[in-house]
C-alpha cells in the first residue's frame, strides 16, 4: 500500500498504471533527487523512512485551505508550533512572531514588503531604498522591482566575499527601507559581519533582515555541537537584527515548498500582511503572497521537524559540516583548482586557480560522470566557478572520496578540452547594444550564437555561459527569459 493507502502503482488499474508509467519516463531524463549527486536545489537527508511520513502528511492535508485559517484551525497550530521551534532555535524572544511561507524567494519579497511598508507608515518614507551586499540572493532584486525600491548595491571584498560594515553604513540614508545580510551568502557559503551591519542598521534607525535561507537551520542546529563552537551569532538575537528568513525544504529537509520568515515582534509582521474589505465577498486577511494555498506543504514540514527532532538536525548538521571540511580540503589537493573564501557553512564555491581549467567545463564533465555541480558566471569580483550544497546524502565517506575522485578526473579532461572562447568581436559589438531596444533579430542571433535551439538546450552548457558571461549584465538578463522561453514555445497550431 501506499502512504496514502491506495494500492501501488503496479497494482493500479492500467490506465492509472500507464499515467504513473508516463510521469516516471518524463522524471528518467532529470537528475536524480536522492543519492547525493546533485550538489544543487535538492536536499537529501539520506533518511528513506521521511518521504513516506511526509507524502501521507501531505496526503491528509493536500485539500485544507491555508486562505482562511478560521474555517482550518490546524492551520494555525501547525504554523505556531514551526514559528516556535524555529524562533528557539534561532534566537527568538517569547513576542517573536512569524509566517509559514512557500519557499525562500516568498520569505524575501515579504521581507522587503513589510520593511516596505513600515518605513512608509513609521518614518514617512515615499522613495524607500534596498541596501544589499553585492553577494546578496537575486531574490531581494526581484522584490526591488516588484515593490518599487531603488537597490543600493555595497561591494564585497574579492577574497572574502563579506561586505565591509563601513560601506553598508555610507549607504544607508533617511531613505533606506531595509540592509540585508546573509548567513550564509548562497554563492560562497560565507557568513556576512551580521553584527557589524545590524549594529550600523539600527545606529539609523533602519530594519536589518537577515537572509537565513539556506544557512539558518544548519547553522542553528550546528552550533549546538562542539564543531560550530566559533560560528558568530547571526539570528535574531543580535540586537538590531530585524527579521530573518529560514527555509524547511532545505535543511530542515522537508518536502519543498516550507519556508518561516520570523519577525521581531507582531507589530512588524502586521505591516507586511493585506486585507480588504470594500468588495462584496468575503473578508480577506493574506500573511502571504498567496491567496488559495493547499496545507499539505506546512503539514508535511511539520512531521519531518517532529520527526527528526532538535538531536537529529544537530547530528545531520555535524554529519554535512565533516563533508563540507573534507570536500573543501580535497578540493585544494586537486592542482588547477581553489575554493573561494573561507566557507562558514555547508556551501562551497570551486574556482580555477591559476592555470586552472574552464570551470564551466568542468562542470559539464561532471555531469557526464554523473554529478550535478551548478556553474556560477563571474560576476561583482567573484570568478567563473562551480557551486556544491553539501547535504546528508552527500556525507557518506565513500560518496565525498568518489565525488573528489571524479572531480580530479573531470579537471584532467576540461584541460584537455580546453577553456570555451567566445569571440571579442562578438563580445564587443554586444556591449554596443542597448538592452532595452533588442530586437528578435538581435535576440535570435545572440542564442544563436550560444547554441541555443528551439525546445532543448545543448548537452553541454559551457558554451551557452560562456557566452553569457560575456555579455554585459543587464543585455544578459535580457536574454535569459529568451533562453528559457524556448523551452516553451506556446502552443503549437492545429
């Protein structure tokens, strides 16, 4: 039986059998989710027994309405108790508040929305600012652009990657909505001076959200064991620390879709919630983003973290931080290659050193051995590089030796394949161009250039980000939705 207590697929009806057949065909051509070879989007907790508590967790809550918490009560207790552990675990006081959200890029935008909105009604601020460290997430810049903040970008240093609290401050104004800071920056793992900046923050009077995404409950938890002893406070704890974000489906390894952005107090959090009233239906209260929104989710988050408990997350956390420490030492055995700052979590960034190879190369040799490392384009300071999450699936010792083994081999072979060019000629007349008048002509051309068909991507994507790479940022994010829209051609005529 299945958790749900349906029968298995094989004992299904055959046209239910076939449908199941047809999605595992289509789910045979992407990369594997369990087993630690993809060091991206994918957090395994190498625990089978999980996916099975989780799916019939979401089972019994797929059709609860998390849209009017008055008519589902067990909303709110699901969402309370996550708010509770989470605010325990991450500094919070007996008045910290908090919302269950669907995923980090949601924790984000609210985050900027609320600041948004109280610097407009407790400072009168019309022209609200966003002060970021170059390394900050890209999803403060859409937030930027969906609520109408102007971004003020703080570099970073280029051997470490953390910004300088002195800069943050120069750039905070009576304008400033919100600073951010990261724990850990996704790009390089590396911790921000959170202290430092919120001090600075709260010196002017200004919101300090810091971005736990990815690092706050690995971090939480790894501080409780002798190996993250030295880790520096980052949570809501420092004071002037505002708001801080943390996702579930990463290393709290529950089913995607989890996210809490924790507040200092409920007054905060007020501000970034909506209603309304003035229309004939009924009264709407929304703490996120989203309207309708299914409970299975927040559901099936709670059962993982009752699950694994505050002992368990401690030793999977040990567990990736040995991986992390043993990875980021075989990487700097393998001659051509170097790791990027000083990680503090459980993320690496693995650069060429000098004479090293193409890494974007060397990551799509990896992927024909089998691994999935994702390719970071240079960019604020920051060399071309491949990006490794490091999770419980990867921490297996005979899976870091094979990972290091395959990597030293892949760095034979993109040396023998040679860096990706792209023509200066090509290069240079693309900066000529002005992103915001090119043309489909001017488009089709340049994914031409790269490679780029209509409905696939190549096999190899060294030449797609090379070319990227070269383009000057905003011609490239101009034609980023053009790549992907030709995955998605429309609807063919009859």
């Amino acid at each position: 039986m299945s958790p749900f207590g349906l029968p298995r697929p094989a004992a299904l009806p055959a046209p239910e059998a076939a449908i199941l057949a047809r999605l595992a065909a289509l789910r045979a051509g992407d990369v594997p989710v369990k087993g630690g070879r993809t060091l991206a989007y994918v957090y395994d907790a190498a625990d089978s027994g999980l996916d099975a508590l989780a799916a019939a967790a979401h089972g019994a809550f797929a059709g609860v309405n998390g849209l009017d918490m008055t008519v589902f009560p067990s909303v709110v207790r699901l969402e309370n108790d996550l708010v509770a552990r989470a605010a325990a675990l991450l500094g919070g006081t007996p008045g910290t508040a908090g919302t269950f959200t669907s995923g980090g890029t949601e924790s984000c935008l609210l985050a900027v929305l609320t600041a948004r909105e109280h610097a407009r009604a407790v400072r009168g601020v019309t022209r609200p600012r966003l002060v970021l460290p170059a390394t900050a997430h890209a999803a403060f810049h859409k937030a930027a652009h969906l609520f109408g903040l102007e971004v003020v970008t703080v570099p970073v240093d280029p051997e470490s990657f953390r910004p300088d609290p002195a800069a943050v401050r120069a750039a905070l104004t009576g304008d400033t909505a919100l600073v951010v800071a990261s724990a850990p920056s996704y790009a390089h793992g590396v911790v921000d001076p959170v202290a430092e900046i919120a001090g600075e923050a709260a010196a002017r009077g200004v919101l300090c959200h810091v971005d736990a995404c990815i690092g706050g409950w690995y971090l939480g938890h790894l501080r409780r064991a002798p190996e993250g002893a030295d880790l520096a406070p980052f949570d809501l704890s420092v004071p002037g620390v505002t708001s801080l974000s943390v996702d579930l489906h990463k290393y709290g390894y529950t089913p995607k879709g989890a996210s809490l952005l924790l507040f200092r107090d409920a007054e905060l959090r007020r501000h970034g919630w909506f209603a309304h009233a003035d229309w004939p239906g009924y009264p709407v209260v929304n703490a996120t983003l989203q309207g309708t929104k299914s409970a299975g989710p927040l559901a099936a988050a709670w059962a993982v973290t009752e699950r694994i408990g505050t002992e368990g997350y401690t030793d999977l956390a040990v567990r990736v931080h040995h991986a992390r420490t043993a990875l980021a030492d075989g990487v700097a055995r393998i001659p051509g290659l170097r790791v990027l700052g000083t990680p503090a979590a459980s993320l690496l960034a693995v650069a060429a050193a000098q004479g090293g190879p193409d890494p974007f190369v060397v990551a799509d040799e990896m992927r024909t051995a089998g691994w999935y490392l994702q390719p970071q384009p240079a960019a604020a300071g920051s060399p071309a590089n491949v990006h490794l999450t490091v999770t419980a699936a990867v921490a297996a010792p005979e899976t870091v030796e094979q990972l290091l083994k395959d990597l030293a081999e892949a760095v034979v072979r993109a040396h023998a394949h040679g860096p990706v060019t792209v023509d200066p000629a090509i290069a240079e007349a693309a900066a000529a161009l002005d992103p915001d008048r090119v043309g489909p002509a001017e488009v089709a051309l340049a994914l031409d250039l790269a490679g780029i068909g209509d409905g696939a991507l190549p096999d190899r994507m060294a030449p797609v980000l090379a070319v990227l790479q070269a383009l000057p940022p905003r011609l490239a994010a101009r034609l980023l939705p053009e790549v992907i829209g030709r995955l998605y051609p429309g609807v063919a005529a009859a």
